[in-house]
C-alpha cells in the first residue's frame, strides 16, 4: 500500500499557535501551529487550519435553512447517547490539549487500520435532527475532537457548535467510547509526525481535489513563500461554493524560505514543430459519429424519469445512492442539456476551444481535445433503473464532439472505449469508482490507450525522438474515500467506506515519475488529469501513463476547480510552451454544460 506523505522528525522548542488574519474580503491567511518558527508542520496542525472554521466550508450555512424551526431553549441529552459529562463552558483542562479537525483524523484513523467506530459516532451527533428530519442541513458541527490522558486512561472529548440560527450556544462533553489501542497510536503518529514542504504541497493538493465537488476549491498558481496580499503562504486555496470567491491562504514559518524540490526530467530532444493539420481523420471520425447517439423516445424517457429522480432530491444534496453506485448531481443534471453552443457567451465552449486552437496555431503547437464522459452516462442502467444497458444517454455531449471535428478541432471521443472497459466489470471491480467521480484504473487505461494511440499517429511523432521503455511500471494499490460520500446527508456517509483501487505507478530511475516543464506534450484540464498523478496513487494517473505509452515526456497541468479555469494557467506559463509539442486538453464532459466557473478569457 503507497503512504500518502513522507514524514520528517519534528523539533520541539517554544510553540507558535494556530492563527487566522483577515487580509482583505473574503481573503485570509491560516498561520498553522508549529513548535518553533524552524519547525516542520504535523498533519494534524495542517488539517486543523484548513477545517476549523474555514469560510470555504462554511458558506452559507449560518443562514436558517428552508424548513427549519426554532429550537427549544433547553438541552436534551436524549439526541446524544453517545456523550457523558455534558458541560456549557470550555473545561481548563481542554485549553492545554490539541484541537483535531475530526473529519481528516478519522479517515487517517481509517487508512491505518484503526476502524470507523469513532467516525460514525461523530457523524451521529452533527446528524442529529432535533425531530426535524426533513431538514437536509446540519444542525450542529463537532467543531474540535480531543484525545485527553494515555492509555487506559484516555478519553475522547468533543466541543459541538451548534448553528448560529438554532439559538444554542457550544457545549463540550466527554464521549462514551473508549479509545482504542490503535486509535491512541494513530492520533500519536498524526500529531507528532513532521511533512517537509514536498509533502505539504501534496496535502494541499490533495484537500484542494477533496473539498472541489462540495466547494469548487482549487489550488492558486503560488509560489511556496512568494509574496500573497502581504504575507508569504506556502498555499493558496480559492473556493467558489455560493456563486462568489473566496481565498484561503496557508502560512508556515520555515517554508517561506524553502523550495519544492527540482522536478525530475529526460534529457531534452529538441522538436521540430510541424503540426499535423490534415482533415482526413477529422472526416473519417465525423463519419463514424452520423447516426450516433441521437435523441429518441428511449432517450426522452430516460430524462424524464432522471429529472423526476433530481427533483425528489433535497436542494442542498449533490449526491444520491442508487444500484451500489453513488450519483454527482451535477453529473446528472448534465444529461439533460440539450445543445451545449446554445448556452450564454460565458459558458458556450465552442467559442473558447476556437480561440484556445487559434493561439496554440500560432505557437505550431498541436492540440487535441479529449472531453470525459461521466460515470452517470457510462452506467446509465444503474442511474436510471429500467434502462436498456446499451441507451447511449450522453446525446449533447456526442453533438458536441461532431461540432469540435466541423470547426477543424481534434477531439477524441472515448465514450466507446469506456463502455469497452465498463463490459470487465466484476463485483470487484468497476471501471468508474463507485462512491467517487472518477474512473477506476480499467477505464483509465482504456481511454489512455486511445489517446495515445492518437498521438502516435500525428505525422510529427515518428521524428520525435520517443524513447519507449524509458520508463517501469510497477502495479500497487491505494485506498481513496470517494468524493461523494462528503456530499451525502452526515449519517449516511459512514454506510460507505473507501475503495481499495489497482493503480500502475510510473517510475523513472527508481523515483516517482514526474514530467518536467521541458517535456514536449502538455496534459491540462481538470481533475482528471490529477487523481492517481498528484493525489492519491502518485505518478500513477494519465500524464505518467501516458508518458510510459509513448516514450516523451509529459507534463500536467490540473485545475482542481474545473476545466474551464486551465487555460490562463497555460498562457502565464509561456517559458515551457516553448518545448511543447501538442497540448491535450482533457475534462469532464459536464463542465462543458453550464459550469459554475466560467471559462477564463485570455
């Protein structure tokens, strides 16, 4: 099993607490706890400022939902069972001991084979309705966990906030449920063990791709102690969740003067460019595509029975169990578009992809688009009960493929290949994640193999110095919490635990592979382009893959908040697109229709 950070003792000397500073609206800076302004962060320290209070997350949710009643003024212990010694003001004790952000300490406890029995407990409480069940929204947060003693004489201790619009103030109580052995062992790895600035870096991505679907996070393009609204971050975070943006920048003393390591690349083969600009493919695809997934009374039925099914849902909950798979609600709704070009100018992309082609043409720069079907259209039997299995539902997103290849762009329609890789299914295992947005290794190989079967058949890639075999492969596996669960009602969450998934890891002399800023192919877009290579099974995802495939390397480009949001990433970084080659321009196919983030202007 792959370790998600690598770890570095800590010093210890005078402590410098946990800090937030309003910088500028809706900007602030998270100073993280540290022993000393030379020390290195724990896990825990970094998890606690991006959770505790963070207006990312808690936008929105001060407001009383629709629905919601008045509570009584007086505490009844009868929702919680599982609290003792309930108290209305902070016990001494509690103010000398660390404060853990529940939610990122319990899937610790869960990768290190520590249970979810104090997961579930926890999410117990903030689902507790108050006999108001219809109210999707929480109506209390278990705001900080406490591990108070050792060993036998450990005890778990909470601080639960309730919502400023129930009229109750915070109490703190000691939890039933006795520490186990390797939860106490865990908490004292999470707490002690120190992340270099490499491994920091990691985590914020890897919490910038947890928190998207709720949130629209994504990570700034920052340099680790560059200079940010007066301060010197390490990580910026942007979030979008109500419709306007807000930032959340990371601060830790000893990485405002410290650099990420150097990336890893080949030696570098200068490329001829000379674009591939003949049409015959282009036709030949366009041909392949007439009669292909058109509207019928199957097709109209199957929407009206899905839009039935989005209606029935509570308006705050973006995702749904149906058939052992989780649903994204944005996934669905996608389904129902019609003509993706009849969408307003901010978000009709056919316009973007043209100004995107007409300066990389003006670079001799090659570029292929490749949208990603969504697991509702791939599995849109299981979506839909009483769906014939072989309905091709994903009419809009078809139409728009043929309208890239009649505008003289490459796009590469995988749909058939995914839907190859689907016909592997077992009970095991599914080409799609179940409780997550993303693909599973066997569609991710599946709609690699197509693209580089593409690539290699540009006229420019028999000179382009490839190099197969470069690279090993080697076959491991992660475990990864899909990112559904978190947008399920709180006491459902726990019903799901996280996936064991099959991952190739890409190596390069032994080291984890990474395309350095010289490489000759860019992949850019959105989360697809990051899971298994930046986050979870790194080294592991399309880029590396890709770059096995094809012997040239290949450098990623992910932006965690959508696919709309890459391209000023792609213009600012002029320096590397004087190596590349062709630009791969990947992401899901939703983002396409009505994307909360608009596509940036150039």
């Amino acid at each position: 099993m792959e370790t998600p950070l690598k770890t570095l003792p800590n010093t210890v000397s005078k402590e410098l607490p946990y800090r937030c500073d309003s910088v500028a609206p809706h900007q602030e800076i998270r100073r993280v706890s540290v022993k000393d302004s030379n020390a290195l962060p724990t896990l825990s320290a970094l998890d606690f400022a991006a959770y505790y209070k963070n207006p990312i997350r808690e936008a929105g949710k001060q407001e009383r939902p629709e629905k919601a009643t008045p509570l009584p003024s007086n505490f009844s212990s009868e929702g919680f069972p599982m609290l003792d010694s309930v108290l209305f003001s902070e016990p001494e004790f509690l103010r000398s001991s660390e404060a853990l952000a529940w939610e990122p300490f319990t899937r610790y406890l869960y990768a290190k084979g520590a249970g979810d029995s104090l997961s579930l407990l926890l999410r117990q409480i903030e689902s507790f309705k108050w006999n108001q069940r219809e109210v999707f929204a929480d109506f209390q947060k278990v705001e900080k966990l406490y591990l108070v003693g050792a060993k036998e004489n450990a005890s778990w201790w909470v601080q639960v906030d309730p919502r400023s619009w129930t009229g109750k103030t915070p109490f703190w109580a000691k939890m039933k449920h006795r520490p186990s052995s390797a939860e106490i062992e865990a908490h004292r790895n999470y707490t002690t063990e120190s992340l270099s600035l490499d491994a920091a870096l990691d985590w914020a991505k890897s919490l910038a791709a947890y928190l998207y679907p709720t949130y629209n996070t994504d990570l700034e393009p920052h340099t680790p102690g560059a200079e940010w609204m007066g301060n010197r971050p390490f990580a910026v975070m942007r979030g979008n969740p109500m419709g306007e943006p807000l930032w959340v920048a990371f601060d830790v003393p000893a990485f405002r003067r410290a650099t990420p390591e150097t990336e890893s690349t080949s030696p570098t083969k200068e490329l001829v460019r000379k674009p591939d600009t003949t049409s015959a493919w282009r036709r030949q695809k366009l041909q392949e595509l007439q009669g292909v997934c058109l509207e019928t009374e199957k097709t109209l039925e199957f929407k009206q029975k899905l839009a039935l099914i989005l209606d029935s849902l509570p308006t705050d909950q973006n995702a749904w169990h149906a058939n052992g798979m989780l649903w994204f609600r944005r996934n669905a709704n996608s389904l129902l578009a019609k003509n993706f070009l009849e969408q307003d100018s901010l978000h009709n992309p056919l316009p973007r992809m043209l100004e995107l082609k007409a300066y990389l043409d003006s670079l001799g720069i090659q570029l292929l688009v490749v949208p990603v079907p969504t697991k509702e259209a791939i599995y849109a039997e299981r979506l839909v009960s009483g769906t014939e299995d072989t309905l091709c539902v994903d009419v809009a997103e078809v139409e728009f493929v043929r309208n890239l290849l009649e505008a003289g762009i490459d796009v590469l329609d995988i749909y058939p290949a995914l839907r190859s890789a689907k016909a592997g299914d077992d009970e095991d295992h599914f080409s799609f994640q179940k409780f997550d947005t993303h693909w599973a290794l066997s569609a991710e190989l599946a709609a690699l193999e197509e693209i580089a079967g593409k690539v290699a058949s540009y006229s420019w890639y028999a000179e382009s110095g490839a190099t197969p075999g470069f690279l090993e492969m080697r076959d491991t596996s992660i475990v990864r919490e899909g990112d559904l669960i978190q947008q399920l009602p709180t006491l459902e969450q726990s019903v799901f635990a996280p996936e064991t998934l099959e991952v190739k890891k890409i190596y390069r002399k032994g080291k984890p592979y990474v395309g350095g800023k010289d490489s000759p192919i860019l992949l850019m877009g959105d989360s697809f382009t990051g899971v298994f290579e930046s986050v979870d099974g790194k080294s592991g995802g399309p880029a590396s893959l890709l770059a096995f495939a094809l012997g040239l390397d290949v450098q990623v480009m992910t932006s965690w908040g959508g696919g709309p949001g890459v391209r000023h990433r792609l213009v600012k970084d002029k320096k590397s697109l004087q190596s590349k080659r062709l630009v791969i321009y990947m992401m899901t196919a939703r983002d396409f229709w009505l994307s909360p983030l608009e596509w940036d202007v150039f």
